[in-house]
C-alpha cells in the first residue's frame, strides 16, 4: 500500500490506481473530433438532416470538442443508440434505424483504419507516473468507455503494458456512471474498492467511483483554470505530474 498526494489532499493505503483513458492519458480530442465528423457525414448522406444534430449531441463545434458531451465520455453503444435516434426522427422503424447507424458507424471506422495507426498520443507525464506508481508496487488499470479492443490497442501502441495489468472497456451492459464497472474492474486487479483510487477527466468517473466506495477521486482537467464539472472529486489536478507519491509505505493488506 502506498500514500498518494494531490495538490492538498492526501490518500492513504492504495494498493491501485484505476485511470480512465481518453482526455485523461489519451490527448484523444483530434481522433474524437474527426470519428464524429465522419460518423455525422456518413449518415447525413444517407439520412440527409441528420448531420447538423448529431454534431450538436457529440458536442462538436468546428475544431472544438466539448469534454463532457456524448462523444467525450459516451460508449459507443451509447452513441450508435443516439445516432439511431436522429434516423428514426425521420419516420423510420426502430430496427432500419439501427441498422443504417451501425453501417454508418462501420463505414467510419473502416475510412479510419485507412489512415493508418490513430491511437492518440499519451498526455506529457504519462509515461512517466506510470512507471512511479508501478516500482512503487500499485496495481495499475484503465476503464474506459471506450471498446475493450481500443483499450488493449491504445496499451499496445503506446508500449503501456510494462505498466497496465488491466485494459478494460465498455462492450455491452452498463455504462459508466454505473459502479458496477469499478466494482468490477477492482475485482480483476485483486483489490477492494475502498484500496483504489479513480482518476479521471469526467463527472461520470467521479460519481461512478464513490457510488462503488472507492478510496479517492481525482479529477484531472488538462490545463484548465476551472473545472466545475468536476466539482465532486476529492482533488483535482490540470496535469498528471501534480499526482505524487507521499513518503509512506503501508504493509499490504495482501502480503
């Protein structure tokens, strides 16, 4: 167990630090901005009006994206559904609606594998607190909202696995801010909720962490002055390298 220290707040007897991935060690806001762009001109050609709504709905406005809107922090099932539901504004039936979404959403990705490897870049500091944390002896994992597949792809690409013993995502089922999803994920690294400690760029990680009875929150806006979003979170940091290690060592509970 180790003492983990954010700007004044001090957390005592973490044996695991559970990260979200996108706006939080993923600088993603480009890869974002450009799969909803794609995915708002593909299904505008089919359902023509439907683009100007779904960009409204995936919070993007010209090169800006929104960090808590749909596309941000959503799973991709919670966007297909969204999608689906601009095409069935249109008269359509449930079933055809989430079907020219899925094949809008497919379509999408498939043009972005053509550009070749769009994992986004690691946040400066990553790297390195990682590798802190980890010869401390902390457990370290990501629960995205992003897919399982895109987890393990972003731990692969940025050489994270030394460091990451768990990649997990949103397939099917609950969504965060269910506290299920750290329930479980704490499960999978071998500790109890109350030992791990959330951080993340959303309010749905905040509320999902203490609704599981985590032992702390961090909330982290990349180099903002304001956060209130993340107003809920035990401590709140603008970069990673403001998240550090306190002096003292606890015996592990699981030694």
């Amino acid at each position: 167990m180790a003492e983990i220290r954010c700007g004044e707040i001090t957390f005592s007897g973490i044996e695991a630090v559970i990260f979200d991935k996108d706006g939080t060690l993923a600088d993603s806001q480009e890869f974002l901005r450009l799969l909803g762009q794609r995915r708002a001109r593909l299904l505008d050609a089919r359902i023509p009006g439907t683009a100007d709504s779904m960009l409204l709905a995936y919070g993007l406005e010209g090169d800006r994206l929104d960090p808590n809107s749909l596309l941000a922090v959503g799973s991709r099932h919670e966007n297909l559904i969204a999608a689906a539901g601009y095409v069935a504004e249109t008269g359509r039936g449930w079933w055809e609606s989430l079907q020219i979404a899925t094949e809008a959403f497919a379509e999408a990705d498939s043009l972005l594998q053509t550009l070749g490897d769009t994992t986004p870049p690691l946040f400066p500091g990553t790297r390195e607190l990682l590798a802190r944390l980890h010869d401390r002896g902390l457990t370290l994992g990501i629960l995205s909202a992003d897919t399982t597949a895109r987890v393990e792809q972003f731990v692969r690409n940025r050489d994270l696995a030394p460091y990451i013993r768990l990649e997990m995502g949103v397939d099917r089922g609950p969504s965060k801010p269910d506290p299920s999803l750290f329930a479980v994920a704490c499960e999978r690294l071998g500790v109890r909720p109350e030992q791990a400690l959330m951080v993340g760029d959303s309010p749905l990680d905040i509320q999902m962490a203490r609704d599981a009875g985590a032992a702390g929150t961090i909330g982290i806006a990349w180099n903002a002055v304001t956060a209130p979003h993340l107003a809920d979170a035990d401590a709140k940091a603008t970069r990673l390298d403001e998240i550090m290690l306190g002096d003292r060592d606890y015996p592990s509970a699981n030694a």
